[in-house]
C-alpha cells in the first residue's frame, strides 16, 4: 500500500470520503500515534493500546485516559 508525503495515513482510504474528513483523519492519528507524556512520572514515553487505554514505558502504569491523546498541557 504505497503512501505519499501529501496523502499521508489517509492513503489507505483512497477517493471515497472526501479530502476534508481525510484530512482531519490525518491530524487525529498522527497525533495518536506520538509518544505522549506521562501524567505519573512526567516522562515521555506513554503509548495508546487501544481506544482510551494507555500505558507508560517508564514506570510501566496501565491507565485510563481520553480515546485519541492525552491532554495534559
């Protein structure tokens, strides 16, 4: 499945949905896919497992938190 630099992830969706929804599909996971930081031991290296599930490298905590990224700015 061959991605451009334009397109990014969306590539996977093709023509059907539209460039707008494609677009904002592309803001949301690439933000979700980062490492986020830890709301425990402050670090980076928090990874999402699933909707809403989170898990910290560094002092190894499973928690909950919102679905897509964390927002702890």
């Amino acid at each position: 499945m061959a991605r451009t630099k334009k397109v990014k992830a969306s590539g996977k969706h093709k023509v059907g949905y539209g460039t707008n929804v494609r677009k904002k599909f592309v803001a949301v996971e690439s933000k979700q896919r980062k490492k986020q930081t830890c709301p425990f031991c402050k670090k980076l290296g928090v990874k999402r497992k699933s909707a809403g599930i989170w898990n910290c490298k560094k002092c190894k905590k499973t928690f909950a938190g919102r679905a897509y990224y964390l927002d702890n700015e």
